[in-house]
C-alpha cells in the first residue's frame, strides 16, 4: 500500500527544487493549475509514494513521478503557440467534463498536449493563446509581467459621468477583491448599450462582469481583442493560426522574470 509523501520528506531527500506540478505541466499533461488538481486529487506517485501537496519537489532525470499509474516522461516535442478566436458559449479548456463544447473541440487537428493561456468565461470570446511551452505560458500569465488585456465591452445602458469615475485603480469589485491597474475609453454609445474599450493587467475571476455590475451596467457582451503582444486582428470566430517566430521572439524579449516556484 501507498504511503503519502510530505513537502518535508521531499526535502530531506535532498532532490532538486523543482516542483512535481511544473514536471508534469512541462510533459504534456497540462496546464500547471490542472497538474495541481491531479496532485490534489492524489493522483500522482513520486517514486510509489502518493504526493499530497504541489509543493513537493522531484528530480525529472531520475525520479519516477506517475499520474494515474503511468509514468510520466520528458516531452521531446518541440514547443508550439497558436492564437485563437474563441467563440461565446465554449469552455475555456481542452476538454469538459460536462460534455460542453470546449476549445479542444475546435482544434481537434492539433497535436496533443496543448493546453490554453488567458482562460476566457463561457459567454466571452475573442483571443486566447494556446501552447504546449508550459514555462512560457506561465510567465505570460503572471501578474508581475503586466501583460496587457484588451476588452471590447457592451453594458447595458449609458453609464454616466459619476458612474465611469467608479471605474479606477482601488476600486471594490466584491469578496474582498479590487481593481488593479486598469485604461477605459468609451467607444459608441447605442440607444439601450454602450461600448467601452477597458485596459486591465491582471487576471481575477469575472474582473470585467464584476467591474460593470459594480457600477450598475452589467456586461452585455465582452470580446477580448489583445493580449500581452498578441491581437486578434482577422482571425474568424472558431478559427485559430500558429504565432509567428517574430510574434514569438517579440514575446520572449518582454519577459524577463524567472519562473516562480
């Protein structure tokens, strides 16, 4: 019978400092937040021993890390990017549990083991990116490399001077969270909608919908049409075209961070 594994015990056996989640996002498995769940789920073994924590260190050359019984091993793939037009009412994710319409439907002839960054809410399209360069991803979702996200929003009603004033650095938006920085511009205002490009940097749960039901002029419609160097620019609903080696290269040189444990 398996025995757990600690954060403590990982450490003792002196091993080096990269975590089990990171060694199976960057075999193929998924994203790291999903490589978590699998760790939280207790479906991971380091060396026959069930692993209870993400924060649980291995060797990736000589130890034996499974999910779900079967070893997992270094992808010797080279790294992919892709930019994709996600449509409104598709899950954010490769696969779903629920039977939804996923992202990983619409991109059924792409090789295996990609997985998305910039996740997107079911009603929200626009642009997502989508990689198997797990490092990468993570850097382009941290919030201390301030990549930009650039929405196109339609509100229900015309929000007055007041109540865009509301819409700043600081600002409340529920459960305990405020607003970053954030750049707002009104674009077209319509007889019962108005549409307004917002600027934000990081990336909470329903920042945009909470920012407008904040000030009394909930979310109609929300399109994402940039992220970090990347715009949708033409790419159709549904479609997706890999990145460009300059888009990739332009990417690169704007993140200089070194990856969080």
């Amino acid at each position: 019978m398996s025995r757990a594994i600690h954060p403590k015990d990982a450490a003792e056996m002196q091993m080096p400092q990269k975590r089990i989640s990171l060694i199976i996002r960057d075999a193929g498995l998924g994203s790291r937040r999903k490589a978590e769940d699998l760790i939280r789920e207790r479906r991971v073994t380091l060396n026959g021993m069930v692993v209870e924590s993400p924060g649980v260190t291995a060797d990736p050359e000589k130890d034996h890390i499974k999910v779900d019984g079967k070893l997992i091993r270094r992808r010797e793939t080279s790294n992919e990017y892709y930019l994709l037009n996600k449509p409104r009412f598709v899950v954010s994710t490769m696969s779903d549990p629920e039977g939804r319409q996923c992202i990983g439907d619409l991109v059924k002839p792409l090789s295996k083991g990609l997985f998305a960054v910039g996740r997107l809410d079911f009603d929200a399209e626009g642009l997502m990116i989508l990689t198997n360069d797990g490092a990468l991803a993570q850097k382009l979702g941290h919030p201390s490399n301030r990549m930009p996200r650039v929405y196109m929003v339609k509100v229900r009603g015309t929000p007055d001077a007041k109540q865009l004033a509301m819409i700043r650095k600081g600002m409340g938006i529920g459960d305990g969270d405020r607003v970053g920085d954030i750049e707002w511009s009104v674009i077209k205002t319509q007889k019962t909608t108005t549409w307004i490009r917002l600027t934000l940097y990081e990336g909470k749960k329903n920042e945009v919908k909470r920012i407008f039901y904040r000030i009394g002029h909930p979310v109609r419609k929300l399109r994402r049409i940039a992220f970090g160097p990347f715009s949708l620019g033409k790419v159709p609903s549904g479609a997706w075209r890999p990145l460009t080696p300059a888009e990739i290269n332009n990417l690169q040189s704007l993140l200089h961070t070194e990856e969080r444990p």
